[in-house]
C-alpha cells in the first residue's frame, strides 16, 4: 500500500510544505511527519525490497532536499516551537533517507550541509540562552494538540541523533577526520547542566506511545480520493488539507524516538544508535565541523538540570545512569562515536577540546562569569563518559597525551573550592577521579579518598554525596588498607544513617557503597555486623517486590557474611526470620518466599558445615515441602538452587542431620521426581540440572543406586523441555554420568541403549540428537570442558552403535536475505546427515578452533576483530599454522597450549553463577586443549583408517585444526 500511496501523497505534501506564505508552520510540520511515517516505513521494506524503494524514491529526493535546505539555511529562532518542530521533522526525514536509501548521493547531500550547518549553529546559540543561561523560554514539556513535543531540547535532541548518524557513516570518515577538533570542542559546551536540572524536580507529562508501523494502511486508502481530487488545484483549501493532513497524522505517526528513549535504558539506548549507525551517506569537512562543535556546546548543564538537581538526589543518579535521554546524554553519545569512529585523531581531538575548554573556563572565572564552572564540570563529563576509550587509548598508544597530568591538573585547581557553591562540579570531580584512578597519582587519589570518606557524613548538597558514593565505589575495592582504616567505622556508620534518607535511585548508590566499604573494611566489619545486619534485613524485607534493591541488599549481607568472624552471627540473626516464611509459604505476601529462598542460598554458599547444618534444621523440611507443592516457578526454581548448596555443602554428613536416616535422601529424590516431572512445566524445572549435578558428585553411591530409573526420568524431562537451556544442563548430567561410568564407558552406552525414548529407536540414539544439536550453544567453562571431554571418551570406545546412528550435521541451504516467517515455513534450512561419529568429531575440531580464536584475541588484542575474518580460507586456517609452529616437545608449544587454556577460561569465568557449586569437581581442573591434543594423537594412532575416514567428512578449516595438533 505505501508503495502505491508514496507517488500520490508526496506530490500534495510537497505543496504543502513549500507553499511557507500558504500554509503556517504548524500544518507543514504535520505534513512533513507523513513523509518521515511513509520514508519510515520504506525503509523498513527495503531489508527486502531495496532496489524497488531506492527506485521509487530517487526522483523524490531533490525536490525534498531542496526544501529541506530552505528550512534549515535560516537561523535557529528563540522562543519558537513552531520553528524548532519544523526543524525536527526535517532532521528525522533526512536521517531515513541517509540510513535506508543508497540513491541519496554524496553530492545531494552535500546540498544540504550549508544549511544544516547553520542551524546547528544558530540552535547552540538559542540553546545557551534558553537552557544553560534561563534567560529566554525553552518550552520544557511542551506538546501540541496531537501530543508531539515541542521543546527545544527534543529539537537538539534529533538534530544530534541525526549528527551522530552522519559520523558513525564509514563512507563520511575522512570527511569527518578534516574537521573533528572542531566538531568534539563545540560538543563539550552542550554538556553544560540546565537551568532545570538545578530546579525542584517537576514530574514530565508522559504521553503514550504510539507506532504508525501498526495502523491499517487502510486509514490512507479513506484519504487518498480526498488529496486526489485536490492535487490538480495548487491552491489548496487550508480547512480541508488541514483536515487531511491532521488525520493521517494521528493515524500514521507515533512517539518520536527521542521520547521512546526516555523510557529505557544506556543499554538500548545504544542498540538504537548501533542500528543507526547502518548509514550508507557521506558527510563533507564542513558538516562534520559544525557536527562536532554544535555536540560539545549541548553537553553542559542548563538552567533547568541545574534545578532539578539541586533538590532532588534521585533525579541526579536517574540522570548520570543516562535512564533519562536528554541532551548531555545525546552529545556524550556523539563523543563516543566520535573516539569509536575517528581513531587517534578523534581521541586526539576530544583531548586537545577539552584543554581548550578548561583553559577558557580559567579565563572566565577570573574575569567573574557565575557560570565558569558549568563549562568546566561539563568538559570533566565528557571525559569521564569516555573514560574506557581515552584509557584503552593510551595503553595502547594510540595517544601520546598522559590523561593522568590532564586530569590531576584540571581537579587540582578546584580541591579548595566551596562545596555549598559548586555542588555539581565538586561532584563531577569525585566521579572523574574514580573514573581515571588507574592513571591519576597515589597522593591525588589518597587525597579524593579521604575527601569521599568524609562528605559522606556531612551536611552538604546531595550531588555531592552521589559523587562521593560513585567515588568510594570504585576506590574502595583497590585502596590501600593501611591509609582508609582510619575512617572505616565512620564511613560504616555515615553510609548506614544514609540508608535511612535514601530512596529510589540513590539506595541503589548507597547500598553499593555500602557493600565495596564492607569488603574493604573486611576485619573491621565483625564490630558493625550487629548494627548494619538487623538495618539491611529490614529493608530487604521492605523492598522485597523490587528485584534490584532486594538483591542489592542480599549482596551486602553477603560481603558481612564473608568477613571474618561474622557469618555465624549472622545465620543466627538470619534464620529465626526465615523459618516461619518458609514453613508457612501459603500466608506470605508476594515475593517473600522467593526472596527468602535467595537469602538463605546466599547463606548456605562456601559456608562451614555448621551453618549448613543450622539452616537445615530449620528449612530443609519446609525447602522439600516448597518443592513438592508450590505452582509458583519463581519458588521452585529458588527452592532448587537451595538444595543444591544444601546437598554442595552438607555433602554425605547432610543424610545424618535427619531424625531418620533414609529421610533426607528419600526427600532429596522426591524433589528430584517432582522437578524431572514431564508434565511440569520447564520454567518450574529450570535448575533440576544443576540440583541433579550435585547429587551425583557428592552422594555418588546413593545415586547409583538409582541411576537407570534417573536416566529414564531425564530423557522424559529434555523431551517435553521448552526451554533450550533446560536441555543443556540435562546434557550435562549425561556427560557428568559418561565421566563416571569411565573406563567401561561402553557399559553406560549399553545402558543407554536399552532404554526407551518416544520416537527414538532408544534414549541413545535420541540423547546424542540432541546433544550434537546442542553442544554449540552450551556456555561455561565447567560445562563446555565436561561436555566436549566426555564426547572425547564416547568416540574413543569405537562402540558399533555410533556408527548406526545418524545425526544433523552441517547447514546446507539458508535462505537469502530477510527471513520471514512465511519464507521460513515454506523453505525451511536444510541440514546434512553424518554419521555419529563424524559429527562428534566436527565438534571436538570446532572446540579446537574456539580455543585458537580465544588465544588469537589475547596474543594480538590490538587487532580489529573485523580483519580476521575478512580474509579467504587460506589466511584464515594459516592462523593455528602459525600458532603451532614450535616443533613437537618445545617449552614454547607447552607455553602456549597453557596461553590457550588460560585464554579460554579467563573468557568463560563468571558466566554462570552455578559454576560456584561445581568448583570442587576434579573435572573443572581439566585444561581442555592439553586435553584434545592429547585425544587426537591416541585415537589418531589406535585406528588411522577410521580417524582418515572420518576426517574426510570435516571441513577444511576443522581438518586443518586437527592437522596442527597431530604435527606439533
């Protein structure tokens, strides 16, 4: 339909727009956002159909452009929303046109740069006084009829999104490099806080979100006759194209994106962005001049920051955490792009603006500017917000600059100034000096340390004590014991009265102060346990429903817990409230008994026999009780991982505790029946894999006891599992039990084979399906090293059953383009079949191949990731070649293969909070490409002809890791 439409609607809305002494600016911005709908949704098809929306727009795209120019070749007005809508809606129209049609040339848009530039420009100088300054009206929160912003900070907003899509253009590139100081230097000054950050914070009108990707194309097919029957006529009736104009506009334009984003994340905030990026236009030296310099100038603080953040500390975390997208947001945004896209000359140039804007901010405070410090805390939040860039720069030596003097240099000056009367820049200097800590000199740090530990008991400005939290944060972990003892027990008892005043965003802050001040207290914690334990307590429990403070607070809990001499006084302060929660699930409010289930694995884990013992005499019981009974799979799911650190830390003596001998262990089978159920739901049974695990490795001759009717109880599980990874943890269970059964590992195939599966000839067969269907996608190092070793041991038992099944093997055919889901129905990816044993020896190849990308990352981090595998087949597989070069029995050889290993589980650690549990398993300590070497030189030398014939079915790249190993 839109196709259909475009050539017929265009026409009247060009009329619309280009007829300014017509029609009012209003009623052409409405026109203007039809165009931006349709161009949107063009876009989107031409995933698809690019050369059909690229022909359909390329005669469209001067006339527009020439239109666009004229609106935007005129200053930036103040206090005129009307002028600044019109605007915007020019802005997103030319950012669907640079992102999704090749037809927009470089010569038409450099038509346009002019203009663009002088809005730019002219739109800082409007910003400076509206929103930095307050002397003229920004119209904050101010929306029309149909409910479309009309501030001028949503205006800045778009015209830097636009910005950030024209630098982020490879093609522009060396168009941008010509220009970018003075792009990053202009930037900074955007930075500066408003006026409305520094007023009460007011509540913003929320409008709701709408998609005209959505509506029925319908509306527009009602419309057409109407813009037809007047398209003829070029001088319209402005009631009835008023009309039409409005209709199609509430029916076909939704929420901008800049007012989506208010309501997420940095994380999508810079997924958008990344998607925004896709730019196929290039940019000329002047436009990305006017780019950078326009971006530095929105950054800082305007009139309206400044207030709202004066009053209300939650508002100023909400805003540094970048929930809130706003201007100091969208230009840090640019800068990024900017050190990301521009290489050394970006750094270089972010480096040398931001000298240059200290420099001026000197000269301003001496001359008596009250608003010398804005520009300053807003060059010192650029750096900071770029902080990992500039860092990773000089390590690397992409800059000469020594960002540690830049920076001692730029906060030295401000050490003595009033913290009453540069709240806001004393506070940027506590998070700039956390933020560069590796780089800034042990006195200056020691001295922001002490500084930190002070404010937090002080009467001052709540900015300053955000910052002064976001400091300690970060230094406490790596201080010097020696030089903060001193003020530890004030700082614990400041942060613990600051719990009482804190709310919302700034109790996340608190807390996680709060716990880096515990561990770095660390001996000093035992004295405060009794006073900070019962406050955290109570407000985990008062914050129950809200998953983040509740876990927050369970963290701390956690650092006491690990310090010495407090976790007994703890579990004794803990457990008489978690007893009647967990005995009487049914009468607790939402929440509680999943939280308490948390709190008490928490509890349980790496804790002394003793204290495993204390818990299970007061929950075991009810735990089974949960498992059994409970439909909530919240519950469940928590209840599981409680038996597993019950089982992990009680160990053979958890089968004494109970006053029957045989109940615990027919309790702990019970839950395992219930959670292996097949008709329970796969969320409910989410973490059976990891309860079953710790079965098997710590109650081992109670468990083999069991172990057929376990088999058959897991097959039955993974074959009604909707969760893949559900599957793979039950994977692992079967690759833990081939490990056991070693050496007469054939004797579990064996078991296996006489087990039924439905639709299996038996649960071998079906298992193995799976299992190399799976092995790629399973994550941890403990997993992947139990998983891929075990494959190793079933191939190595030649057993005649793995040659007589056949299992997917690699993908033959994928569809071209965009996938649909009709295409995917009617042409579904087609997969060859191998034999078993070809197949498990693909993905021992593979894992080989993981690993030499994991040591190619670490031998050469500073190459692009992107020139790997921009190579043929033949560069690519000379890499293990090269690796491997030291002949067999070299120190040098064994060096690497340990560079490897430590390479792969250095990427991997951390990925699974369950790997804790499967720390003491003998397994972990297998370093996995010692391991597969030595697999491929025995099962290569047991039987040549087989190893030769199933190395025929590899692929080059799998034969050439083999080739390596076997020829070291």
């Amino acid at each position: 339909m839109i196709p259909t439409l475009v050539p017929v609607l265009f026409p009247c809305l060009y009329t619309i727009v280009s007829s300014s002494q017509t029609y009012n600016k209003y009623l052409r911005t409405k026109a203007l956002s039809i165009v931006y709908a349709c161009t949107s949704v063009l876009g989107t098809m031409s995933g698809v159909y690019q050369a059909e929306t690229s022909a359909l727009m390329e005669p469209m795209l001067k006339p527009w452009v020439d239109q666009f120019s004229f609106i935007l070749e005129h200053p930036v007005q103040p206090e005129d929303p009307d002028d600044w809508s019109i605007r915007m809606e020019v802005l997103k129209c030319l950012n669907q046109f640079v992102q999704n049609f090749p037809s927009f040339t470089e010569n038409e848009f450099m038509a346009i740069l002019g203009p663009l530039w002088q809005t730019f420009v002219s739109s800082l100088r409007v910003y400076t006084r509206s929103a930095v300054e307050g002397t003229e009206d920004s119209y904050e929160g101010s929306y029309d009829s149909d409910g479309a912003e009309k501030s001028l900070d949503s205006f800045v907003i778009q015209l830097f999104e636009f910005l950030l899509t024209i630098v982020g253009s490879r093609r522009l590139a060396k168009v941008v490099a010509n220009n970018i100081a003075d792009l990053v230097y202009n930037t900074i000054a955007f930075l500066q806080l408003t006026e409305q950050q520094l007023l009460p914070y007011s509540v913003m009108t929320k409008v709701p979100i709408k998609s005209f990707v959505f509506y029925p194309l319908r509306v527009l097919a009602n419309v057409i006759p109407v813009l037809s029957a007047h398209v003829p006529n070029p001088a319209l009736d402005l009631d009835i194209t008023s009309t039409v104009v409005l209709s199609l506009f509430k029916r076909l334009v939704g929420m901008p994106a800049f007012l989506i984003r208010k309501d997420f994340s940095n994380k999508l905030n810079r997924c958008v962005i990344g998607f925004m990026l896709l730019s196929r236009v290039q940019l000329d030296c002047a436009s990305l001049n006017f780019i950078t310099v326009l971006s530095l100038d929105l950054n800082q603080i305007d009139q309206n920051t400044v207030h709202s953040w004066s009053t209300d500390a939650n508002q100023f975390v909400a805003d540094e955490d970048d929930f809130t997208y706003n201007c100091r947001v969208s230009g840090a945004l640019l800068l990024e792009e900017v050190a990301t896209s521009c290489g050394r000359e970006g750094i270089d140039a972010i480096i040398n603006a931001a000298r240059k804007r200290f420099s001026e901010s000197q000269l301003e405070k001496a001359g008596g500017s009250v608003f010398w410090w804005r520009i300053r805390e807003a060059t010192l939040f650029a750096l900071a917000s770029l902080s990992e860039q500039l860092l990773e720069a000089e390590v690397s030596g992409l800059t000469k600059v020594c960002l540690g003097n830049l920076l001692e240099q730029m906060i030295t000056e401000d050490m003595g100034i009033g913290v009453h009367e540069y709240p806001f820049l004393y506070a940027r200097m506590f998070i700039s000096v956390a933020k560069f800590s590796s780089v800034i000199s042990c006195g200056t740090l020691e001295h922001f340390l002490h500084a930190a530990m002070k404010t937090i008991g002080m009467g001052v400005p709540p900015a300053v004590k955000v910052g002064a939290c976001r400091a300690l944060s970060q230094l406490l972990p790596e201080a010097n014991k020696g030089v903060i003892e001193p003020q530890m027990m004030g700082l614990l008892s400041s942060l613990t009265d600051l719990l009482h005043q804190a709310s919302d965003e700034t109790l996340h802050l608190v807390l996680e102060t709060l716990q880096a001040a515990i561990r770095a207290g660390h001996e000093l914690s035992a004295s405060t346990e009794p006073i900070i334990s019962p406050i955290i307590l109570n407000m985990w429990a008062l914050h129950i429903s809200d998953p983040l403070i509740s876990i927050e607070a369970i963290e701390v809990l956690e650092a006491i817990k690990n310090s010495p001499c407090c976790i007994r006084p703890l579990t004794s302060r803990i457990l008489p409230y978690l007893g009647p929660v967990l005995n009487k699930p049914q009468q607790q409010p939402d929440g509680l008994v999943a939280g308490s289930l948390d709190l008490l694995t928490m509890l349980l884990k790496n804790a002394p026999t003793d204290v495993v013992k204390s818990a299970y005499d007061v929950c075991f019981d009810a735990i089974i009780r949960i498992v059994l009974q409970s439909d909530d799979h919240s519950e469940m799911q928590n209840a599981t991982e409680c038996l597993a650190s019950f089982v992990s830390g009680g160990r053979q003596e958890l089968l004494a505790w109970g006053s029957d001998s045989g109940f615990t262990m027919r309790s702990l089978l019970d839950a395992a029946s219930r959670l292996l159920d097949p008709d329970l739901e796969s969320s409910g049974s989410l973490f059976v894999g990891s309860y079953i695990l710790q079965l098997i490795l710590h109650l081992p001759s109670q468990m083999g006891q069991h172990i057929q009717d376990l088999i058959v109880a897991l097959v039955r599980r993974m074959q009604s599992a909707s969760i893949a990874g559900l599957k793979s943890s039950l994977l692992l269970i079967f690759a833990r039990l081939v490990h056991m059964s070693a050496p007469n590992v054939e004797q579990f195939i064996s078991l296996l084979i006489t087990i039924p599966a439905e639709g299996y000839q038996n649960a071998f067969v079906y298992v193995m399906s799976e299992w190399t269907k799976q092995q790629g996608e399973i994550q941890g190092a403990y997993q992947i090293k139990v998983t891929t070793s075990a494959l190793a041991l079933l191939l190595s038992t030649r057993h005649p059953e793995l040659s007589n099944i056949n299992v997917q093997g690699r993908l033959l055919k994928s569809i071209e383009g965009i996938t649909t889901r009709s295409k995917a129905k009617s042409a579904p990816d087609q997969w060859t079949i191998v034999p078993l044993p070809a197949k498990i020896l693909a993905l021992l190849a593979d894992a080989l191949i993981e690993i030499k990308e994991q040591v190619q990352d670490v031998v050469d981090e500073d190459s692009d990731w992107e020139e790997i595998h921009e190579g043929d087949m033949e560069s690519e597989n000379d890499l293990l070649p090269a690796a491997f070069a030291t002949p067999y029995g070299s120190s040098a050889h064994d060096l690497h293969l340990e560079a490897m290993a430590k390479a792969y589980n250095e990427n991997q650690e951390d990925e699974n909070g369950e790997d804790t549990l499967n720390i003491s398993d003998p397994l972990n300590e297998i370093n996995l490409a010692n391991y597969l070497t030595d697999f491929f030189v025995k099962f290569s030398q047991s039987d040549r002809q087989l190893f030769d014939n199933l190395c025929q079915s590899l692929t080059p790249a799998q034969q050439n890791a083999i080739r390596v190993v076997l020829n070291r």
